[in-house]
C-alpha cells in the first residue's frame, strides 16, 4: 500500500504542474488581452512580468527535468560486482 501511495502521489502532482502552468498560462492572456489598451500601474506591470518570469522558469523546468531523464535513460552504469565465497 506504501508504494501504491506513492504512486498515486507522482501522479497527483505531474498533473497537479501542468494544471497550474495552464492556468498561469490563461491568466496572462486574459491579463493581456484585457488590459493591452490601458496604462497600467507599475505595481500591476511588475505583476504580469513577474507572472511571465514564473511560467518561463516553469517551463525551463520541466525541461530540464525531461532532459536530465533521457540523459539518465542513456547513461551506462557499471553492473554491480556479485562475489560468492
């Protein structure tokens, strides 16, 4: 059940990261699309930069992640030495 758990855990969460990019994504449409004609404060400018800095870095993440996992996949390891007496 441990395992079973942890499992599910993974899951929830790769899921849970692309939920939250996508809705990051959205707002910053809407944000564009709605507010593209008015003078924005720099408070409200800073916001949508800082928003777009945060999905950039996400971005970069996961891929990162995804690269450090086919580098991983390629990799040759040494098989383990098995000594009997």
């Amino acid at each position: 059940i441990p395992e079973l758990r942890k499992q599910s855990r993974w899951e929830y969460l790769t899921k849970r990261e692309q939920e939250k990019i996508d809705d990051l994504e959205a707002e910053i449409k809407d944000e564009e699309y709605l507010f593209s004609t008015q003078n924005l404060t720099d408070r409200e400018r800073k916001d949508l930069e800082y928003k777009r800095q945060v999905r950039d870095l996400a971005r970069d993440y996961k891929k990162a992640g995804a690269k450090e996992k086919e580098e991983r996949k390629n990799r040759y390891y040494m098989p383990e030495e098995i000594r009997s007496k």
